[in-house]
C-alpha cells in the first residue's frame, strides 16, 4: 500500500536490566481520512518497523510517498501487522536527495 511518510525514528539497544537487545523502532504517516460531513483531511498513525527496514530512509528528504509492503502475524495473542519493507515511489526525487 502507498503512504506518506512524514518521518521515523529508529531506537535500538541493550537492555541495561536483561543484557537483551531491543529494537523500538519506527515511522509515521499520513493517512487520508474518510471524507465526510465530519471529517476532512488527513490524520496521522505510527507503524512498528524493524530498525533494518528503516535504514532505507536515511538521506530521503520527508515526507515522501512510499510503498509499504506489511503482513499479519501472531503476536501474544494478538494479530498485528509487520512491516516487511519500504520502497520510494519516486525514485528520481530519492536520487535527487541524495
């Protein structure tokens, strides 16, 4: 699916308390919302994404649209999707930021 990021942060570590590494990351879009007599215009969302996946934004001039790729998974007991990858859909104006 197509969306507009506007940015990101990617945070990942060791946890100081368990010795485990931890990845927190994530990026925030714009979606449209449902264009009614109550609302107008776009809201905005954050997607867990893993810091790797991210990576592929840095040096991009946001916000930017790209191509979201996400599949559902199983997630203590709850289903959530993932983000499998990030795809520029302009790659002229990637190139250009560059």
């Amino acid at each position: 699916m197509k969306m507009q990021i506007c940015g990101y942060e990617i945070i990942t570590g060791t946890s100081k308390t368990t010795g485990k590494p931890y990845d927190m990351s994530k990026f925030h879009t714009l979606i449209p919302l449902s264009q009614s007599e109550h609302a107008v215009g776009v809201a905005g969302t954050s997607y867990d994404c893993p810091a790797h996946v991210l990576d592929k934004l840095r040096g991009i001039t946001l916000p930017a649209m790209f191509e979201v790729q996400t599949q559902d998974v199983q997630r203590f007991g709850k289903r959530e999707q993932q983000v499998m990858s990030i795809t520029p859909v302009d790659q002229a104006a990637v190139r250009k930021a560059a």
